[in-house]
C-alpha cells in the first residue's frame, strides 16, 4: 500500500499532464488532414497555454483568445476572457502550470533528458523572471491594442512573433501536413523556430524556462497564487526551517520563507520533500492543540 501511495506521489502530475494534453488537442483527424478544428468547443479556453492552431485543439488559448479579441476593431476589451483567467486563478494560481499546461509538460520532458550538468538558476535570475510581466503588458495588451492597420485591426503580437508553444504544437505539424501552409512560411516562422530552439536547449539545462522567463499566462496565474483558494501554508510548530523543501523545488523557492510565491507552479515536490508535513494545502487544518501535545511542539 505504501509503495503504491509513493508511485501514484511520484506519477500522478506525470499522469494528469499527459491527459490534460491528449484531451485538449484530441481532434485526430486535424492531424490526419492538416486542419484546424473549428467546432463550438473552440470558443471556450483551455486553461493552459494550447495553440488554437494546433490541429488536434479542441479549445482556444486563453492568451491568444485575449489578443485576438482587443486586437479585434468590433470589440473594446475580452470580458470573456478575462473573467475565465481570473476565475481560474482565484480558484488555483498557477497550479494550472505545474498540472494542466501542455508547454510545461514538454518542457519538464526535455529536462529529464540527461545532460551534463542541470543548472538550479540563470545568473540574473531575479530579472530574468520579471520579463514575463513585460511580455504580458507589451506584446499581449498594449501592442494588440494600439498597433492597428488601416482597417482597425490589431495584430496578435505574442502568438505571433514570440510563442514557440504555437510553433511547436501549430506551426510545426501544420508544416509537415499542408502543403499550401508549408508553401507561405517565410522569414517569420524561421524567427519562431529560432525561438523555440533557444527554448528546447535551455530547458535541458534549467527547469521549464519558458514558464519562469517569458510566458504571459504564467504571469497572470502568478499573480493569483497568494489568494488563490489552492494555495500553500507552513505550520509553523512543526517547520523546523531545515530547508529540505527548497532542496526539492526545481524553482529553487524558499517555500518555508515564501509557500506562496508567485512562481511557484503547484508541482507539490517540496510538500512531499517535507520530512515534518509542514506544507498545507486545500482544506486541510493547522496541526491541533492536542496533536502538538503529543508531537511536543
Ligand atoms: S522541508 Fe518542511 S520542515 Fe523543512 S523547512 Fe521546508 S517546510 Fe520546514
Ligand atoms: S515551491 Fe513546491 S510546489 Fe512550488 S514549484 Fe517549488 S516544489 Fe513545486
């Protein structure tokens, strides 16, 4: 029974991203085809950050869905989707990256690849985490929404010159499947492919770069992480500061110090790292009173 808790603790978020994926972009015949899906379910969001484009998308990227709608001359601003990425990140910050994101996902596989030597942090770290907001405000609201041509019309900034999820999961298969996408590539997608190239090696040496530096919609959700109804507490009669759950986290987080960083991205590593069970979670309580008498805290 405890070896099958501990395999279900090491393979469940394995488990749930792989499903998360396959469900989210399960419109085979897209990928038989090379089309597009263009079904009612496509004008609902996925949670996580999943191409539009993508022939197997049942759902829109939220992030795509934002630009495409205040970019758009007939409408002022996406209440829509703006009310799906509060609603989702009240209710659990950036715990959609760590289980429910299919670029997360590929990135956390490309990391176990074996590689000389993984690194737990860039130098510049700090800064480097903070271009994400940037990317958010300039490329997702400003320029979609000021950068109009003559007609009125934005462009969709983001998807459009920076997401090397849309080119992994969009560009790539639609490529190789339709000759008449394949014949308009130019200048643009050899851009993107230098983009996600730049990404696929980094994340063979530090854990999902993508998610810490540059992704917009891990920005948002981030922001929600310390009031989000999932979010983290430390029982602090029975955290002895060991440090072993900053140890664990791939983010390389303080969790004793700070549980509810906006970059944490709710993987759970350092709760199952805790030799004392001092992380909580959910509805679970602090420890009782009669519970420290007998632990004697
Ligand atoms: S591993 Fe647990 S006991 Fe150690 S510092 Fe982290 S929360 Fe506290
Ligand atoms: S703080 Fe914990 S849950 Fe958050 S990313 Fe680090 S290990 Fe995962």
């Amino acid at each position: 029974m405890g070896k099958l808790r501990g395999w279900i603790g090491r393979h469940l978020r394995g488990c749930v991203q792989f499903m998360a994926t396959a469900l989210g972009n399960g419109y085979a015949a897209g990928f038989l085809h090379g089309s597009i899906y263009r079904g009612d379910t496509k004008a609902l969001c996925l949670p996580g950050l999943n191409c539009y484009s993508c022939p197997g998308a049942l759902g829109a990227c939220p992030i795509g869905a934002f630009q495409a709608v205040i970019g758009n001359r007939n409408y002022h601003f996406a209440f829509y989707v703006a009310g799906f990425l509060i609603f989702v990140g009240a209710l659990a910050g950036r715990f959609v990256c760590g289980w429910l994101c299919p670029f997360g996902w590929i990135q956390e596989l490309l990391y176990k690849i074996p590689f000389v030597k993984k690194l737990r942090r860039l130098p510049g770290e700090k800064w480097l985490c903070r271009i994400k907001y940037g990317v958010l405000l300039i490329f997702v609201i400003l320029l979609p929404m000021t950068v109009l041509d003559l007609v009125g019309q934005g462009s969709p900034w983001f998807c459009k010159y920076i997401c090397p999820s849309g080119t992994l999961m969009a560009g790539f298969p639609l490529a190789v499947l339709n000759p008449s996408i394949r014949a308009g590539m130019g200048g643009l997608f050899l851009w993107k492919t230098a983009i996600l190239v730049v990404v696929a090696l980094l994340s063979l040496l530090v854990y999902r770069p993508f998610c810490r530096y540059l992704c917009p919609l891990g920005a948002v959700y981030g922001l929600f992480n310390p009031v989000a109804v999932y979010r983290y507490r430390i029982d602090e009669h029975r955290c002895t500061k060991c440090g072993l759950c900053q140890k664990a986290c791939k983010l390389d987080i303080p969790v004793y110090l700070k549980p509810n960083s906006m970059e944490c991205i709710r993987c759970g590593e350092c709760k199952r790292a805790c030799p004392q069970e001092a992380i909580l979670c959910g509805k679970r309580k602090d420890v009782s009173k009669k519970e420290r008498k007998i632990i004697n805290v």
